[in-house]
C-alpha cells in the first residue's frame, strides 16, 4: 500500500472513531461517573505533558531553568493570577534564571 492508502485509511478510522462517538447514549456520557473519570484523564493527561515537557530532552532527564519556570507559574496559578500573568511571570522566571547560568 503507499503512502496515499495509509493516509486515507487513518482518515477513514478517524471518521468513523468519530462516528461510534456520537451513537453513545448521551446518558451515558453525562452521568457522575463517566464525568469524573473523564475529569482525571484530562488532568492526568495535562500532568504528563508538562512534566515530559519540563524535566526531560529527548531520552534524558534534564533539571534547567524550565522548572524553574514551571514553579514560579505553580505558585501564580495557586495565588489565582490570570493565565496571562502566570505564563509572563513564567516566561520572566525562564529567562532570568538562564541570564543567572542555569541552562
């Protein structure tokens, strides 16, 4: 098969995973149970991404002025800044800790 036949037999289970989607019941998707695991995974999820995103470079772990970054946001968003000032603060906290040495 080429490559063309691959791309539009993903697109075609793409489609149809799309399709089963919406003939669940949709008592099924809004009762407590499926509302809270769904919860968990997005927020499992977010967890893993920005920890692989912070801590790590390809295969290693690496310790730079990323978790630096991701503290100081940590400590705006527990003090219920605005998004937008959690990421500039976080993006301040980056760049002076790289202009202090850390890589």
């Amino acid at each position: 098969m080429t490559w063309w036949g691959w791309i539009l037999l993903a697109c075609l289970v793409a489609y149809l995973t799309k399709f089963v989607g919406h003939l669940v019941p949709h008592q099924t998707l809004e009762g407590p149970r499926t509302t809270s695991v769904m919860t968990g995974m997005t927020v499992g999820l977010l967890a893993s991404l920005i920890a692989l995103n912070t801590a790590t470079s390809g295969t290693s772990l690496v310790l730079d002025a990323r978790l630096v970054a991701l503290a100081v946001g940590v400590v705006a968003l527990l003090l219920r800044a605005p998004f937008l000032v959690v990421v500039v603060l976080a993006t301040a906290a980056c760049a002076g800790a790289r202009l202090l040495g850390l890589p």
